[in-house]
C-alpha cells in the first residue's frame, strides 16, 4: 500500500518571503499522480497543484511550484512571495494511476500547517 | 452556483441516533467519493462511486452505508452512532475515475455526544 509523509507538522514563514513544504512518499507503482491540497480555516479543500509521475518537469501554477524528484520519492511545494491568503494546512496526496480496486483512491500525508507572518 | 454541496453542514447528534449526509454535484462527474478527516485532520477514503456502483469500500464498519441514487448524488447514511464518528466527513466528485482532479465538498462536521 501506498504511504505519504509529511514531516512537518508546522511551518512558518514571513510575508513575501518563500517556504517550501516537505513529501515524501512510498509505492511499488511506476506512474501515479502528486497533488498539494490547501485546506483554509473554512476547512473547504483546494487543489493547489498536480504532478503527473511520467512528467520530469516540475508543475507550476503562478507563485505554486514543486520539485518532484522521482527517484528519492519526494515531492515539495515552494510557495513564493508567501501572502496571509496562503495560511492554511496544506495536504500532500497521491493517486494511483493503475486500475484496481483503489483507483481512483487519494492517499493524503498528514498536514502541514502553514502560518503567514506579516 | 455549488460544484459540490452537502447537508448538513454540522450535525451534532447523540449515541446510538441513525443520521444522514447527502452530497450532490452539478459538475456532471460520473465517480463520487466520501472522506473522513479525523480530529488530527487525517484524510482517509471512505467509499467511491462511479456511474452508481461502489468501486471503493475501504475498511469501513458496516454502520456506514453509502447510497447512490443517481450519478449526482452520493449520501452517506451511519446506524448506530458512536462517539468515535465524531469527524469531518468530506464529498467529492471528478469527471471519472481516471480524473486526476477531485472537486471537495465544504464538509460535515459530525458530532457525536
């Protein structure tokens, strides 16, 4: 089975400065996708971004990057120019690409909260 | 409009009460899911639907039972509450089970006294 791990429990950062969020992850498959959900006080989840295992460049989505680095399974989340609207916990999740009985399944790391200095 | 709503959005309810969530998109999704976030915000996968047929049943107690009248709606119905349901359950869709995005409900809190 697949496992996800986020080692940070907590993390912090000033405003307009950069912070990077840790992922690491453990599965037998060859191709799967990554994501980074941000769930806000309002507890709605947010897709952030999405990684496609078969892509070795890294996603980006305006001040959201990752560095996906296959063989040492690991997939963080840079924030750039860090604004109070990105205080949030922020989830690390996996999906299988493979058929099956879990396809489909997100396997969610357990959180990062993410706290925004002004 | 709401791509995926769920009622109610807090429900606080006594032990051994039988309750209901219902969940609906408008996104035309074919796969619906339910999540469990517990009181550490640990995610977990409950159930998943595609085209009304359960294609994901995690280890779940047979006190969950999930419903699926049509492809829009995925309810989630729980027998016998205890107090170890207490958590946020969430609703998702996604186009199908091969869609890598889901789209997430706001959430039920459950509060099982």
């Amino acid at each position: 089975a697949q496992t996800v791990t986020q080692s940070q429990p907590e993390m912090s950062v000033q405003e307009a400065e950069t912070v990077t969020l840790s992922c690491t992850y453990d599965t037998s498959e060859s191709d799967y996708y990554l994501f980074w959900y941000k769930q806000p006080p309002s507890r709605q989840m947010i897709l952030v971004i999405r990684q496609e295992a078969y892509k070795q460049q890294n996603a980006t989505e305006n001040r959201f990057s990752v560095n996906f680095q296959k063989a040492a399974k690991s997939f963080s989340l840079k924030i750039s120019d860090s604004q109070l609207g990105d205080a949030a916990m922020y989830f690390c999740a996996y999906r299988s690409a493979a058929g099956g009985t879990s396809y489909g399944k997100l396997t969610f790391g357990q959180g990062t909260i993410l706290t925004v200095h002004p | 409009d709401t791509a995926v709503s769920q009622t109610p959005k807090y429900l606080v309810t006594q032990m051994g009460n039988d309750k209901s969530i219902k969940c609906e998109q408008n996104l035309g999704h074919d796969t619906m899911y339910w999540y469990k976030q517990d009181s550490k915000k640990f995610l977990k996968i409950m159930f998943s639907y595609n085209n009304k047929e359960l294609i994901i049943n995690e280890t779940v107690p047979n006190r969950f039972s999930p419903k699926s009248p049509d492809k829009a709606h995925l309810n989630l119905h729980i027998n016998s509450l205890e107090l170890g349901d207490s958590a946020v359950y969430f609703c998702a869709s996604s186009r199908g089970v091969g869609s890598y995005e889901q789209y997430f409900g706001p959430g039920t809190r459950l509060t099982v006294t």
